[in-house]
C-alpha cells in the first residue's frame, strides 16, 4: 500500500530552526510537496520537489532523496505565525496525490 | 499565481437539504480537480476526482448518489451534498493542478457545511 509518515507533532523556540520529516512508500513518484496549514484554513503551498537535492525558498527550504524515500521541510528562524499543520503529500504514478497526515508545529516564544 | 475560488466559505443547512458547492480556477484551465473533506485536526482526505467532461472518479467508501460531482466546464466543479445530514458537517476543499514549470496545486479556500 502507500504509505506517508510525519511526525505528529513538534515543539520548537521562537528564532530556532527546525526540521520536519517525511518518509513515503508509494506506487510510483511524480514529485513531493510541502504544505502548510492553519487551523479552520485551507493548505498553502510551500514547495515541490521532483530531483533530488535542497531547494531553499526564504526561511524554507525543502529537500528530497528519491533512492531513501524521504524530505525534509527547514523552517528557519522560526516566527510566532510559523505554527501550523505542515503536509507532506507525493504525487504517484497516476498523478494522484497522497497526503501525510500533517506535522503540527508549536513554536514557543 | 493562479487562483482557485471556492464558494460558498461557509454554509449552514437543515437536515435532509442539498447544498452546492462551487469551485472554480480563476486564470488557468483545469481540466482535473479534487475535492477532499477535513475533519477536525484530521489530514486531508481525497473524496474524488472531477475529471472536465466525464464522470468523476470516487474514492473507496464515498457514496457517488451522496455526493455528486459535476465539472462541466475546464474552469468549474461542483460538489452536491444530497440529502445532508449532521454527520456529512465537515470542511469540504478542492484544488486543481496546474502545470508548468512550477506545478502546484492550488486550493479553493475551503467550505464549512453545517448541518442541523
């Protein structure tokens, strides 16, 4: 089956950085992606990843190795509205997307 | 960047009443979108695919007479939820795929469906 696993939850400090991982099983891969998410809100685009390697955006970055089956989402110096739900989700090989079940993100002044 | 709009953000309705719920991709052409349902601090959960022209594709354990999809046009699906009940109270979201050379996924802003 396919499979997505993040860690459930994570604390981190205010100005700190932190990284949120992901591994993933599934038929096929057309490129992951990071999501984030505030409660009662709809998820925000973040990153995409197909090749492997660190892609830097701001204070994110994202990186993936296709051969380990796994990414990291980087949040630097962490701000106060960086708490959130982050989502990882793959693209198999019929194009369908399969979400993790979502990171949440405390972050602690 | 390209935007989806979902309408209506939030709905409330009796039981046994059907509301629609419009998604629409504002500057680009989606010829597939999705809609999934969120429970509370639950991930996302895919409930079908809406496919311009065809029927929709449903995930295992979602009632197609239920719930009805039509995506009549390469801008516009819609979501009927038929006959609602209180336990069909959720969040409903789509997103559509664009594709070029920074594919996303971009997502309507999300309907909360109320049932009493």
């Amino acid at each position: 089956g396919q499979n997505i696993d993040q860690p459930t939850e994570m604390t981190a400090t205010e100005g700190a950085i932190v990284q949120i991982n992901c591994t993933y099983q599934t038929s096929g891969f057309n490129g992951l992606f990071w999501y984030q998410q505030h409660a009662g809100e709809a998820p925000t685009f973040l990153s995409y990843n197909v090749l492997d390697g660190l892609e830097e955006k701001g204070r994110f970055s994202s990186f993936l190795s296709r051969s380990k089956g796994y990414s990291y989402l980087l949040l630097k110096e962490l701000q106060m509205k960086d708490s959130a739900s982050y989502l990882c989700a793959v693209m198999d090989s019929n194009y369908q997307l399969i979400w993790g079940a979502g990171t949440k993100l405390i972050i602690k002044p | 960047g390209a935007v989806v709009s979902q309408h209506p953000s939030r709905v409330i309705c009796k039981s046994g009443t059907s509301v629609k719920i419009e998604c629409r991709s504002l500057d680009f052409q989606a010829t597939t979108m999705f809609w999934y349902r969120q429970f509370p601090k639950k991930s996302l959960m895919l409930m079908a695919t809406s496919n311009e022209g065809s029927k929709a594709t449903y995930e295992q354990g979602v009632e197609k007479d239920k719930f009805l999809i039509n995506h009549a046009s390469l801008t516009l699906s819609t979501l009927t939820v038929t006959s609602a009940h209180p336990e069909d109270s959720s969040f409903y979201i789509c997103s559509a795929f664009k594709w070029d050379l920074n594919t996303e996924a971009f997502f309507g802003q999300g309907t909360r469906l109320t049932v009493v």
